[in-house]
C-alpha cells in the first residue's frame, strides 16, 4: 500500500464505471486525486467514497471535450497542488443517442453520419489529446510522470464498431506516439484496452441492442491494470498496450 503517496493524479471520467475503480484504487496507494468528469453529482459520490476509504480527492467538473476547459482544468489542478504525476485518461464511450435506434446491429461504416462519426472521434480521440497536450509539458518540466489512456479491444481487432473502433485505435497509435516522444524525460506512456466491461454505459448499451446477457469483465480489474501500470510496470515499459478480457 501507499505506492503513489505524495503523488497528484488525475482521472477523467472518474464519475463512474472504470473512472471511478481507478480513482479509488490510485487513492487507495495514498495518491491525491483530481476526479473529473461532467456530472458533478457523480463526482461528489466518487469523492466522497475515496474519503469515506480514508483518501484524498476532488471533484472538477469540466467538459473535456473543450480545449479552453481542459486548460482550466490543469490550472486548477496546477494552483492547488504544484504538479501532476499521473494522469489517467478514462472518459469516452459511445452515446446513448447513437445507438439507441440500432436493432441487434452495428452501424455499417458507410452508415454513419459526418456528426455522429464527429461526436465518436470528439469524445473518444480529442479528449486524451487535450489532456496529454496540456499535461505532458508539466510533466516534461517535471522530468517525470505516468499517463495511462483507456483504449479497448474494439481497437485492436477487427470489429463492427465503426468510429468507435476507429477512434480506439487512435489511442494505440497516440500512446506510442506519446511513449517515444516523452521517454527521454523520464515520462511512461501507456495504455489498456479492455473486452466489453460492466459499467452503467455499457449495460445500457447491451440492453439496446439486444445483448442482456453478453459476459462482462469487472470495471475493478481494469482498474487494476492501471494501477500495475502507474505503480509495478518497469520503467523501460512505455507505448506499451495491456489487452484484457480477450475472451468476451
């Protein structure tokens, strides 16, 4: 226990499903945790679990999705503690609004329209891009830091995910692009990409398209992963992508 004591991480998405096992883990090893994500409400509960465990954490509302607000985001971070050491880039996912006409199916590639293949790529690809460009040059000054970034088997294999699939694959190739050009600064870049996990989101969506019973992985073992990551993985391991869930 107390791995990451005196470190700053911060965990976006953190308001529920892998967001909020991971901020409770990395609080867990005495790290202190900025929670972000949109709902304030959700990220009250996560707060309030990590203290209710003994730890420490805030909550900090902010559209990630908004360069000027990821910008303000670090900054407040940035003015309360000093520095950030770990950063998880969780938030993403595929909108309810999506998929909830969708009968037992993908979207076909073709299929899709230019806003919601825009909304897919904003959430999912733009939003770790923002962080890592606004987090890394803390880091860099640093000369040291961990970023881990939630990408998904949908983004290593051939699927029927489309955008999603897509813009997962992007955070591979991000990582990797982050790992080597960080690496000299004493900086590890890397990823995991979870099967299908049981979150709230994820059940909504197996129970639009008609998948209720489809076997889910825990959100706490992805959880895990991270944690091995930020606290056990050697320091040459960086752009490196931890496949989990391989069977469902």
């Amino acid at each position: 226990m107390d791995q990451l004591k005196g470190k700053i991480a911060i965990v976006t998405g953190a308001g529920k499903g892998i967001g909020r096992e991971a901020a409770l883990a990395i609080a867990a090893e005495g790290a202190a945790v900025a929670a972000v994500a949109r709902t304030q409400a959700d990220l009250d509960e996560t707060v309030k679990m990590i203290e209710d465990n003994g730890g420490s954490a805030i909550a900090i509302s902010h559209d990630l999705t908004v360069g000027a607000e990821v910008q303000a985001m670090v900054g407040e971070i940035m003015n309360k503690y000093g520095k950030i050491d770990i950063l998880v880039n969780n938030a993403g996912g595929y909108p309810s609004e999506i998929y909830r006409n969708i009968e037992h199916q993908a979207i076909k590639l073709w299929e899709w329209t230019e806003e919601q293949w825009d909304q897919i790529i904003k959430t999912n690809v733009r939003i770790p891009f923002l962080c890592m460009k606004h987090v890394l040059p803390i880091m860099i000054s640093q000369r040291s830091g961990k970023v881990v970034s939630v990408s998904s088997r949908m983004g290593r294999i051939a699927s029927q995910m489309g955008a999603y699939a897509v813009a997962k694959g992007s955070i591979i190739t991000m990582t990797k692009t982050a790992a080597i050009q960080t690496q000299e600064y004493g900086i590890q870049v890397n990823a995991v990409a979870p099967g299908i996990v049981d979150t709230p989101g994820q059940r909504v969506y197996n129970h639009s398209v008609g998948q209720d019973g489809v076997p889910m992985g825990s959100a706490a073992d992805v959880a895990k992963a991270i944690l091995y990551l930020l606290c056990d993985a050697p320091p040459v391991m960086t752009g490196q992508s931890i496949d989990l869930f391989t069977t469902v």
